[in-house]
C-alpha cells in the first residue's frame, strides 16, 4: 500500500515537473496537470481502505479463518 502511494506521489511529480518544462503549450501542460491531479486521487481511498482492513484483522478476521 505505501508503495502504491510512493509510486502514485513520484508519477505526479514527474508529471507536474514536466508541466513546468512545456508551459509554452498550455493545453498540454494543462492535460499534464489533469493527470497528476487525476493520479492522486486514489490515493485517499487507498488509506480508507487500508484503515478498515486494518480494523477488520484486529477484530480476529485472520482468527476465525484459521479455524477451517
């Protein structure tokens, strides 16, 4: 998951980085923009998503599949 993240976060840099070198052509340094901005969005559902798997396996999850 914080690979995900990590993975997410580098590819916006490098996408915002080279909306700065191409600003002469605005519709591309705008497109750039869109999608650094479109691949950080996940990154907040990835953390939701973690945060209940997390609760999930303290509530013993991983206990009662050892079981079958």
């Amino acid at each position: 998951m914080a690979f995900h993240i990590l993975v997410r976060l580098a590819g916006a840099g490098v996408l915002l980085w080279a909306c700065g070198l191409v600003r002469e052509i605005r519709w591309l340094a705008a497109g750039m923009f869109l999608l650094a901005a479109a691949g950080l969005i996940t990154i907040p559902f990835s953390l939701i998503a973690l945060k209940q798997r997390l609760r999930e396996l303290e509530k013993g999850e991983l206990n009662e599949a050892r079981k079958y």
